[in-house]
C-alpha cells in the first residue's frame, strides 16, 4: 500500500508541474483573465508540484533508512 500511495504522490506532482507549464506557455486560462493571475496560478502549481516530488523524495529515502537501521 505505501509503494501505491509513493506512485500517486509522484503523480500527482507531475500532474502539479506540468499543468503549471500549461498554464504559463498556452492559452489555458480564458483571454478576459489578467496576465498576472495566469503567471502567479503556473508558478504556484510549479512550485506545488516540486514541493510534492522532493516531500515524497525525502519521505521514502526516510522510510528506507529507518528500515535499514530495524
């Protein structure tokens, strides 16, 4: 169960970053929203995105070292 839960975090922060790139590179959000709003949402998915790739890197590096050291 934690190698499928260890899969979908790494998913969804995949999902996370790539939809921030959409959002900042295409014509994703409707024309009448302002630009600020459309470069502050891609980043802020960026970055969520990121934060949820090296979280999940460091939980399972954590998880290993602990079962090493049983």
């Amino acid at each position: 169960m934690k190698n499928l839960m260890t899969y979908i975090a790494y998913t969804a922060g995949v999902i996370f970053i790539l939809l921030g790139l959409a959002i900042l590179f295409t014509n994703l959000f409707p024309a009448h929203l302002p630009s600020q709003l459309k470069i502050t949402m891609g980043i802020v998915l960026f970055l969520y995105g990121a934060f949820r790739i090296l979280s999940t890197m460091f939980k399972v590096k954590r998880r290993i070292t602990n079962e090493d050291s049983d």
